[in-house]
C-alpha cells in the first residue's frame, strides 16, 4: 500500500486530522498534492479522500495558513534573472543507511536547482543552525545571516518492504512561512525520483511555473571510431544518470523521439539496409515499423495527443511530409513539392505543423495548418535554418542556424519575429526542449579527429549553458515529458 496524502505543518504540536478537502481556501493549493511514485514511470497523483477509503488508504493533513502572495519569488519572465539564494541543508534520517540515502537526496535537490541558473544554492559550510528534526521552526535569524531567502528541509527513511518515507518543508526565510511541504513514499529503487520531485515542487513554488526535473532524456549512444561509429539508442534521466541502452547498435540509428502519452519512442532505424521508422515499447522492448512506405522514411515525431506520427518521405530527388494515424494506420500527405520538405514538428495544440524546406534555393522553416494549407516561410534572417521545433508553450520555436560558418541555437516567434540566438559552437544541432518550455538541450561535435558529439544545455536567457555528462559520445537528443 501507497503512502496517503500528507500536508506538513509548520510546528510541532499541530493537530492532525483527516483532510477532506483539497482546495482549502487559506490553504497554498499546491500543499495538498501527495506524491506516490510507486513505479519507475509513475508520477505521483493527488489522492481523493474517497478512493482512498475504498482502498483502506489513509488520509492525514497538517492544516496550516499561509499567505495570498508569498513573499519570496522569482519572476522567470525577466532577461536575466538574478539566482536566488536557497539554504538545503543535507536532509535527516534516523539510521546510518537513511542518513546516507537522505545525503544523496539532498544532493540531487541541490544539484537540479542549481543547473536552472534560477536558484544558488549556499554552501553548507556557511550554515549556521544545524538542523536535527524537520518538525519545529528553524531559526530565521541565522538564515537571514548568510542571506538565504529560501529554506528546503527534508527527512528520509527506509521501511518496511524496501520503500521509501520522504518528507520536506520549503521555508520563506524573510517572512518565516512555511511554502509548501509534502510527503510521499516509493519503491527504494526510485530513489533518485525523490530528489527530481522535489526539486521540481521547490521550482514550481518559487517560480509558479512546472519543474522540469523529473523527466528522461532519449538520445543517440556513439562509440568507437567516426569511421565505424557504432550508435545505439539510450536513455537517461534529465541528469544524465540511469542510463540504459535500448537497442543492440547492429542497425544504425537515429532521431529518436517520445510520445506524449505512452511509454513509447519513435526513431530512424537503418535495419534491413534502408532508413526506416519504428515504435519502440519502452517497457516491453517490442518495436514495429511505422507504414509500409515505399521509400525511406525519416525525421518522426508523434502529435501532440500521440495517436499520430508526421514524418518524412523521400522519393526520387524530394521528400515531403506525411502523416499517419496509428489507430487506423491511415496516411495523409501533407506536402507536395520538388522540393526536400522534412523535420515536421506539431505544435502544442495540434493545430499548426512546423517544418524545413529548401523549397526558396536554401533550407528555411515554414509554417502549414495541420491539414497542410496555408505554407508560409517565417524565417527571414540569413543563413541556413533546420531541426524546428515547437516549444511545449506554444510561445517559441528553437532552430539550428547556419551563419558565416558558425553553428547556432535561436528561438523565434512562430511568425519568424523575435529571432534570438542562444549559444553557438563549432557544430550544434538538433534542439530539444524540456517540458516546461524554459530549457533547450543539443548537442555538439567536437573539432578533433578522435572526439564526437556532446550534449548540452541553456536556457532562454542563454547565459547558463552547461555540458550534460554521458557514458560515451551523445548526439540527438529528445526530451520526454514529466514523467507520469
């Protein structure tokens, strides 16, 4: 049996009672929200009291008040956003074992925030009060010494069935209110999943916007030589650790892609001799080809409900855009050129498709209805542009540039106004965004004979790019959805 959903009290000596309501008018909305990610691919979901009687689970709450407007809070839709600093001091635990699981927690919490570039973290070195129980006030005052504005604390415990017992407050250090506090339990094997979902309630708390942490990168694994480089399909967390590999590297592969709704990816795959497109069962590992087209198939994405794939055909001297709905395998064309149409990406609400062509003497992007009416170019700046896709927003769509021999990373509107670049390099290519709409990933080859592709990422304001460490050379990189 899952934990019930549970609301931390700000003091010790507050009452407990059964909650039988989630939307508590003096209450902070997201406090009610239990996390209970029971399996590796399971967000957890809020809890209704009634269910939870049929299924003999039991609610408890911590019923405090907070404020209608929290004092600390960052507004994410500034240029440069200043870090806010956050105290995380290593989270309890009242064993050797849950001290030690607690200092890995805490580190995941630490390092998540900290790789946004809207949150520093303090030192602990700095710290002055030393936390011994989650449960009574912290002291503000030796907080507000170090300049801490934010405070996460957290309790870890291993029970009964290898499952996990996690607990955390968010304090605002300058009005000495509790944000929000949750607790949760899960299978010990989704113990870095604890540290993401946090990380993710602190963000969302302090920003009013959706984490981005406890989500999955899917991408190409390259070993061996750049003559005979071998590539396999991987995946990872968003951190870069948990990777596994999906494929055997027998048959080359590339662009892979998530579904929004299943435990699904689809991808190019060169097996059989020809470029063809499959779906891969995440979980079962049972893959099948997409269509019988008659020639190569490429460039995949799912639509935003997951029932279609828009992907790209090659025939002859061009190759233009279709689309196929999985349930009925029925195919629609949705370009007709001489042209090389490819890369289509849906956007958020399904509505609008974006894609390359070279339709105008060189590769630009171009907008179509979802029926294919209505093609518009919308990039207007020089050089070339490819790989467009659509921001989970609906606000932005990222690119790959070519410019003057340089590799670039941008947004633009999705009438082409607004182009901003955000990082360029020797070879950048292949932009991914994570589920809030505030992260670009890429990746990015390496100038030397024996190096190759790396992964990275920058946010929107492009001054915190970072590299994402992986196992082996990585290129192609898609990110999945929060995981649900």
């Amino acid at each position: 049996m899952c934990c019930a959903k549970a609301l931390l009290c700000p003091y010790v000596g507050a009452s407990v009672c059964i909650t039988k309501a989630a939307n508590v008018s003096d209450q902070a909305s997201n406090m009610n929200n239990n996390k209970n990610p029971n399996q590796s691919n399971d967000r957890p979901r809020p809890l209704h009291v009634p269910f939870l009687i049929a299924l003999l689970l039991s609610v408890m709450g911590f019923i405090f008040a907070l404020p209608a407007h929290a004092v600390v809070e960052i507004d994410i839709t500034r240029g440069n956003v200043r870090a806010m600093p956050i105290a995380i001091p290593v989270f309890l635990g009242s064993s050797k074992n849950d001290r030690s699981l607690a200092a890995k927690i805490s580190d995941i919490v630490t390092n998540d925030l900290a790789r946004s570039g809207l949150f520093r973290p303090i030192d602990r070195k700095a710290h002055i009060e030393k936390i011994t129980t989650i449960n009574s006030r912290p002291r503000f005052a030796d907080w507000r010494i170090i300049k801490a504005e934010a405070l996460a604390l957290g309790n870890i415990t291993l029970v009964r069935g290898g499952r996990i017992k996690a607990e955390f407050r968010l304090w605002d250090v300058f009005s000495g209110r509790q944000l929000t506090g949750e607790q949760f339990t899960t299978n010990e094997r989704n113990w870095r999943r604890i540290g993401h979902i946090i990380a993710d309630a602190i963000y969302k708390r302090l920003t009013g916007e959706s984490g981005y942490f406890d989500s999955r990168i899917v991408f190409i694994d390259e070993t061996g030589p750049k003559s005979k480089r071998i590539k396999r399909l991987a995946m990872m967390d968003q951190d870069g650790h948990n990777v596994r590999t999906l494929t055997s590297g027998r048959a080359l592969v590339l662009t892979p892609r998530f579904s929004p709704t299943r435990q699904e990816i689809t991808y190019m795959s060169y097996a059989g001799g020809r470029p063809r497109v499959y779906l891969l069962n995440i979980d079962s590992g049972q893959k099948e080809l997409v269509g019988d087209f008659p020639g190569m198939t490429f460039a995949p994405r799912f639509s935003p409900d997951g029932n279609k794939i828009i992907l790209s055909q090659q025939d002859s001297d061009s190759a233009n855009i279709f689309v196929m709905d999985l349930r009925s395998r029925r195919t629609t064309r949705l370009t007709k050129t001489k042209s090389i149409d490819t890369a289509p990406c849906f956007s958020p609400s399904g509505r609008d498709i974006v894609f390359e062509s070279d339709r105008s003497g060189s590769q630009q992007i171009y907008v179509m209805k979802a029926d294919g009416s209505n093609q518009r170019r919308i990039s207007r700046g020089g050089g070339r542009y490819s790989t467009p896709v659509w921001s989970p927003r609906g606000d932005l769509i990222a690119f790959t540039k070519q410019a003057g021999g340089r590799f670039l990373i941008g947004v633009m509107r999705p009438d082409g106004s607004g182009e901003r670049i955000l990082t360029e390099g020797f070879h950048n290519e292949g932009p991914t965004w994570a589920p809030n709409g505030r992260v670009l990933m890429f990746f990015r080859e390496s100038r030397t004979k024996k190096g190759g592709p790396k992964l990275f990422s920058v946010d929107l304001t492009g001054y915190h790019e970072q590299a994402v460490v992986t196992p082996s050379f990585a290129s192609d990189p898609a990110w999945s959805p929060l995981i649900n």
